[in-house]
C-alpha cells in the first residue's frame, strides 16, 4: 500500500507536532484516566515514541471536580505529605484533598502513572487541569483533537425517558395498585401506642 499523498503527509506531520487534546473527567476512574493521560502527555501513544525522546503533547482536562474513585476509596486512600520539618506529616484522605483543590488528585494519579524518570517534570509541564466546564478561550483555540473516554458514563433512573421505561423488559407484571417510590412515595403509618405499656413515673 502507497504511503504518499497529502493525506499521509499530513499524518505524518501530526505524529512529529505536539497536539492539543481534551478529555471530560467527570464520572471517570482517577486511576484509569491518569494513565490514559499519562501516555499522551510522555507521548507513548504515538508510534514514533523513544524513552529518551519528549514527544508528548498537551492534555485539558476538564470537570476535575466530579472524577470518581471505586468503592471507599475517596476515605481509605491517603496520601502522604512530607516537609522533611518536626512534626509535618500528614497521612490526609482523599477526600479531604479533593474538597479544598479539586485538581490535586487527578493531578497526582497523573504524575504517579509517568514514568519515574527526570523527564516527568518536562512532560506534567503540559497538563492543563480545569475544575468545571469553563475552559479559557487561550486554551480552547489550541485544541484539535478529543480523547475517548476511560469508562461509559452511566445513566440515572431520572435521565430514561418515558418511552425507554416501557420498553424496558419486565422481570414482573406489576399490579394496578403498584405505586412506584419516587415518583408517589408511600406515607409512613401512624404510631399507635400500646395501651399495655405504662410510663415509668
């Protein structure tokens, strides 16, 4: 197969160029995406890519504010900090990182999935971390190419339209007088003492 032509050429020039890529955070495994990132950033994802060659390119990440851990990670993972001082370290959980900056953790899942060499320090210099969904203009204007996703974002009961609930396939026929909880929620019964319990005095 022919290699030449425009085409090929401009794949060619993209592969030498450092890209601007986009990828939504939010809903998405810490861990997960910090490698995803980590690969374009060192630029292993390209073919061209050489341990002792910085080909990486730029990576946005937005939404940092909703990435998702599994299970209780949020509270049984720490982190450790450490100012070499009497009394400075600290064994902090996650999520009390996450609440006071919430780029801190994706940003350290990130830094921890490069390689341990002295060219992370050059490659975490090209990861744009935003909290929401407002990215800056300056940013924005760079960007040419968005990453897929780590994980499909699930759905919640509230986003299924009417149509999709009907078609839904049934385990049970359901009654006339089944009522469902969030939609006309059930009144607690009434508490009705027992006239054979007396107070103590």
């Amino acid at each position: 197969m022919s290699i030449t032509g425009r085409f090929a050429r401009v794949n060619q020039w993209l592969q030498f160029h450092r890209q601007w890529h986009v990828i939504d955070a939010s809903h998405q495994d810490v861990y997960k995406l910090g490698q995803r990132v980590a690969d374009h950033l060192s630029g292993k994802a390209k073919p061209i890519w050489h341990p002792e060659t910085d080909c990486g390119d730029h990576v946005v990440v937005f939404n940092c504010k909703d990435v998702a851990m599994k299970g209780f990670d949020w509270k049984h993972v720490h982190y450790l900090f450490d100012k070499e001082y009497p009394k400075s370290k600290a064994d902090i959980p996650a999520f009390q990182i996450h609440e006071y900056d919430p780029c801190r953790v994706p940003f350290m899942a990130i830094y921890s999935a490069l390689d341990n060499n002295l060219l992370r320090r050059t490659h975490i210099l090209r990861l744009h971390l935003i909290a929401d969904d407002e990215i800056p203009e300056a940013i924005r204007r760079n960007i040419g190419k968005q990453l897929e996703l780590v994980q499909p974002v699930p759905k919640k009961a509230t986003d299924y339209t009417e149509t999709e609930r009907a078609t839904f396939p049934q385990i049970a026929e359901k009654g006339e007088n089944h009522i469902l909880d969030w939609e006309n929620p059930i009144a607690l019964p009434t508490y009705i003492r027992d006239p054979r319990i007396r107070k103590k005095k």
